[in-house]
C-alpha cells in the first residue's frame, strides 16, 4: 500500500459558466447529494456561495481522479457528503471510504485535497539489486 494525493482548484466563475452552457451539467457531474448540500441554508446554486461549494465538489473529483490514478472515473464515482459537523467525506464507486477530504473556497477560487491508501502492485516488486 501507499498514500495517495491528489488536489485540484477550479476558477468557480469559469466552472459557474460551464454550468450555465450546458443544460444537464450539474446532474450530470454532481450527485443529489451533492446539490442538496450545496443549496443548503436556503443557499441558491446559482448564487456566489452556491457557485463556490459546486466549484469545490468538482475540486475533490478532479482531485480524487489524481490519486486514484483513474482520471477518466465517472464524475458520479466520486460523491462529497457532509458529516454531522459539516467535514467531507467522501463515498468512492457508490460507498464510504476512508479516505480524507479537505474543501475550501474564497476569492472566487475553489480547492480540494484528497488523500488515501491505495494498493500499488509495484511495492511487491523488491530488487535488492
Ligand atoms: C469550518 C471552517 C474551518 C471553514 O473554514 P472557512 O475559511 O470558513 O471556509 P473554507 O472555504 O476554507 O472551507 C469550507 C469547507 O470546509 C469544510 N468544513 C466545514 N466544516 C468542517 C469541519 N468541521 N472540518 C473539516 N472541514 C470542514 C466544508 O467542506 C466546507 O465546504 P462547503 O461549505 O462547500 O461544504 C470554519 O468555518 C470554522 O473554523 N468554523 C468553526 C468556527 C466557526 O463556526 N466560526 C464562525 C466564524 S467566526
């Protein structure tokens, strides 16, 4: 096994107008879930918070791409949820993981980090010479 990283950042008004282009985008790309803790507190998804937690969602997909080494997993594969105080967790191909999540937005930018274990076939090869 080995640790796994990955992090991205997403311009949200560049992601916002993805969003706005393309009819079916946001079901697309983000799960029920996913929208509904977005427009939590009455929090509309085109407003500038709305925009932002989408932004960082999509964040920890493109992030969790890169430590999976999978980069092109379904965008559905990667579900952000919120714990009883607010902290992602992320669910992977439909369930809880263990794996770490870290969210954060400001300054109309958005980022993500994700960090697991992951089995890597090559730490069974050993060449002492
Ligand atoms: C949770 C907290 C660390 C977020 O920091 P922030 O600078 O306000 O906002 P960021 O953009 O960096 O992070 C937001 C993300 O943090 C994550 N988050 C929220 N609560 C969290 C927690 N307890 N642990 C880890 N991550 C958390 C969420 O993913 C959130 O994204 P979302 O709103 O899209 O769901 C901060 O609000 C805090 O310290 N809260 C506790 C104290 C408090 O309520 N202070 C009120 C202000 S005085």
């Amino acid at each position: 096994m080995r640790v796994a990283t990955g992090c991205d950042v997403v311009d949200v008004a560049r992601l916002a107008a993805v969003a706005d282009r393309r009819a079916g985008f946001v079901d697309r790309v983000f799960t029920r879930a996913e929208v509904a803790d977005c427009t939590r507190g009455g929090v509309a998804l085109g407003s500038p918070t709305g925009r932002a937690r989408l932004a960082a969602r999509f964040a920890a997909k493109e992030a969790a791409r890169k430590a999976l080494g999978d980069l092109r997993l379904p965008f559905h594969a990667v579900e952000v949820r919120r714990d009883e105080v607010g902290a992602p967790r992320l669910h992977l191909r439909g369930r809880a993981s263990d794996w770490s999540c870290s969210l954060s937005h400001d300054g109309g930018v958005a980022l993500a980090v994700v960090v697991g274990l992951i089995d890597d076939p090559s730490d069974r090869v050993h060449d002492p010479t």
